[in-house]
C-alpha cells in the first residue's frame, strides 16, 4: 500500500467542562425529530440514574423500518456521490474505468426499489463504504480520506433537511445514524445554538466485526479516525461548529482516551451502557454549537466544512 501523506494531525485545547456536560445524569435529555414519526421511547424502555436517584425511560429515537431505509439509501448517496465529487475535484487523470467498475461491485445484488428489509441496505452501505475506503488507501494513502469526507459533506449539505434551522437538527442526524447501529445514546437539545450527542457504546465497532466474520476487507483499523472527520465536515457543511470527545482509548484519534469527569470525580455514567456478550463499551461525545444568528447552511460560517481546514480540534468539555 502506497505510504500515506502527511495528515494535519487534531490539536488538543484544554477547556473547562460545563457543568451539564459533566456528567449524564445532570444532561436534561431530549429528543427533537426531524419527522412526525420521530419521537422518544415509551416508559419501559432502558431506564437511567436521575440527580435525585430515580430512573426515567432513557431517550432514544423510534425509527420505523421505512426510516431505517430511507437513511441507508439516503447514507449511500452521499457516500457514492461523495467518491465520484472527490475523484472529479482530485484525480481527474485516473482511469475513471477503475472507478466504474468499483461501482459495479458496490452495486451488485442491489436491493429492488421497494425492497423495505434495512439490513438488506446497511449491507449494500457498508459493502459501499469498504470499497471505497480501499479504493483510495491503496491508490493515496490514509490521508486522502479527509478529502472524500469533505465531498460527501457537500452532498450531505445539499440532501439532509433542516426543520428547526438549529444545531439540533444535525446532532439529530447523528443520533439517527448511532441508531442506525444499535448504538446507546443520548441527545440534549436544550440549548437553542448548541446541541449535543453522547454516544455511550458505538454499535459501529460491533456491525465492523460481522461484516469481518461474513469476509468483507476491512481497510482501516478503527472506524473512529474516519468517522471524526466525517462527522465534522458534516456539521460545518450545516454551518455550525463539530467538536468531540472519545469516551475511550483510540490511538487512530489524537487526544483520545481522555475520560469526562463527573461532579467528586467520579467517571460520566451515560444511560443505559451496557455492553453484550463479546462487546467492548466505545462511545464519544459530539456537539455543534452555532453562532447567535446562524441558522443552519444560511449562516455566518455557511458551508465551510467542505473547504476549511482539515484540523479537527478536541474540546475537553465535548468528545463525531
């Protein structure tokens, strides 16, 4: 494999952790929905420590198979189209054969259009992301990956709705994509300009090693370094400002591995986490915070994602 270049590495900046950031108990959780469908768990589901010492249903989205469906086909556009804007903008002068039949591969046994089964279109997602993901390490190295996700960010600028014009909107797309993944979660959309997700165990790790087990080449070694960057072009494609917090140790992530305290000095318990059999609990912590007056891709810092640096800055009161 080609050696990679130089990738600009995340620098960590050391900020104080706002108190309702500290620890999950003290976030007041909800959920806004993007659709009418889109709504909170009813009581019975995985309960979670209040301040007081009592349990309350845990926040998580009620996706219908349709939804599922509809962000998967929704997910590959934007990757697909994402690979064909990098590869216009990059690397003009490759054989655009090799990409076509690339895309042959991804496209093989494509589920028919009113195919409703979500796992049938996770497999063609994930079948995309892995030749894709191939197709540019072996040919670039590592590094070129930010500039994919950049492109797939212009896209997902253009596609993803924005019903409040607020920050929740896009930490809502996120929630929706962990949910993707059976992933534990929280999202507090209190604030009006910021949002925040706090994903206690990333069902991605967990989907990675069965794809592994049915034979699908896995070119990276964890799926954090790509989806930190991913994530953030994806919020500043919206306008607003990603940062992040890995609730666990990756080396493939500068500053990671870097617990949030809770309140004493006690580790930050997020609802429900509670790996299964074989599982190992990784999770982070997003937000997108957006200036007064900025509303979604007609703000102040409008598209900048797709153009900006490709330095990601870890806050220490957040960590895509």
């Amino acid at each position: 494999m080609e050696a990679p270049t130089h990738v600009p590495r995340a620098v960590a900046t050391p900020m104080a952790i706002p108190m309702s950031m500290s620890s999950a108990a003290s976030v007041p959780m909800a959920v806004l929905g993007t659709r009418p469908h889109a709504h909170l768990e009813p009581p019975g589901a995985s309960p979670r420590a209040t301040a007081s010492g009592s349990s309350t249903p845990a926040p998580a989205l009620d996706m219908t198979g349709d939804d599922r469906v509809a962000l998967w086909q929704q997910r590959l556009l934007e990757a697909e189209s994402g690979m064909t804007t990098f590869l216009l903008e990059h690397h003009a002068d490759l054989r655009l054969l090799d990409w076509l039949h690339t895309q042959a591969e991804i496209f093989a046994d494509f589920p028919t259009p009113d195919d409703r089964d979500p796992t049938a279109w996770q497999r063609v997602f994930f079948r995309a992301q892995a030749l894709i993901e191939r197709f540019i390490v072996s040919r670039w190295g590592e590094a070129e990956l930010v500039d994919w996700a950049r492109a797939n960010a212009s896209v997902f600028g253009k596609v993803e709705p924005e019903p409040t014009g607020r920050p929740a909107d896009v930490v809502h797309r996120l929630a929706r994509q962990a949910d993707l993944y059976s992933s534990r979660y929280a999202v507090d959309t209190d604030e009006p300009m910021q949002a925040t997700l706090i994903i206690s165990h990333c069902g991605i790790w967990d989907y990675r090693e069965q794809a592994r087990a049915r034979g699908v080449p896995l070119t990276l070694a964890s799926p954090c370094s790509f989806c930190t960057t991913a994530l953030s072009a994806n919020i500043r494609a919206k306008g607003y400002e990603p940062a992040f917090r890995l609730l666990h140790d990756d080396p493939s992530v500068p500053s990671a591995g870097v617990a949030v305290p809770a309140p004493g000095g006690q580790p930050a318990v997020v609802a429900g986490s509670v790996a299964g059999p074989g599982q190992v609990d990784r999770g982070c912590v997003w937000t997108a915070t957006g200036a007064t007056g900025t509303t979604g891709t007609t703000g102040a810092t409008g598209t900048t994602g797709t153009t900006g640096t490709t330095d990601i800055v870890h806050r220490a009161e957040i960590r895509p």
